[in-house]
C-alpha cells in the first residue's frame, strides 16, 4: 500500500471517528455568544456556543445536524478553540479556510490538527461549504463578540 493511500485511509478513519464520536457536542449553559448557520444547499446545520472570558475562548459546543464532513469538521474546531485567545481562533478560520481552497502550505500546517484530514475536501467544490459550516459560525461569532465588546460588553 503506497503512503498516499493509507494517509488517505488514516484521514477518513479521523473524519469518521469525529462524525460517529463529537467531541463537545451539546448545549452550553452558560454561553456568551451563540450562532446558528445552516447550509441551505444540503440542509447541514449548526448552532455553535462558545463562552468567552475576556479574550479568551474557555468553553466551544455545539449541536447540529448535517453530513460527516460539516459535523467531524466542527467537532473538531471546537477540540482546538478551547483556551485560545479570540485572536488566535480567527487565525485558525483563516487558515483553515485557505486550506479549503486549495492552499498547499495551509494544508501542511500542523496546527491545524486534526482539522487536516479534511483538506482533500477542497477537490470537491460542493463539499467545501460542508467543512466550512462551522467556521463560518465561528467567524460570525467572533464578529458579535467584538461588537460587544466595541459597545461596552465584556473587556477584550
């Protein structure tokens, strides 16, 4: 078996584990900021919660409905927001987004985890919004919490 055939074996065994398993998948009592999306193309879902605590993100969940690809792709953003700062999170968006579009040194970055068993995702243009649905929800989240904090919420 050649190394791009079991890396490509590896990387959907990841993908599945986090579909069948998600990791924070639930409600969020306590959160401060919350976002749903939906992709209306498939009828993927997501409502992302997050608790912010200055600028840092201590708690990431979400509930959601959809295929494999949007909901392993947001079980594990929300593995790797926990801890980091609002900054940083809009960083790995970014990054991961870049990824998404074919971006070859995004896709070998090691700190996206996990998150780089999707990156074969962006040969199928269709699916890219899969993988996305949760980033978008992050982005979206990240923007309302500055808001906030711009309006006299919450320092950041």
């Amino acid at each position: 078996m050649n190394t791009d055939v079991q890396l490509s074996s590896l990387y959907q065994q990841v993908i599945l584990d986090h579909y069948r398993s998600p990791k924070n998948k639930g409600d969020l009592d306590d959160a401060t900021v919350t976002v749903f999306m939906e992709n209306p193309t498939c009828g993927d879902e997501i409502r992302l919660q997050l608790k912010v605590e200055g600028d840092e993100i201590t708690e990431a969940r979400f509930v959601g409905t959809g295929c494999s690809i949007s909901q392993a792709s947001v079980s594990m953003m929300t593995q790797l927001l926990k801890g980091r700062k609002l900054g940083d999170a809009g960083t790995l968006a970014e990054r991961f987004t870049s990824m998404m579009h074919g971006d070859k040194e995004a896709a070998g970055d090691r700190s996206l985890k996990d998150l780089r068993a999707l990156q074969g995702v962006s040969k199928f243009p269709v699916r890219i919004k899969c993988a996305l649905l949760g980033f978008d929800a992050l982005q979206e989240a990240l923007k309302r919490t500055a808001e906030n904090h711009d309006e006299g919420g919450a320092p950041a």
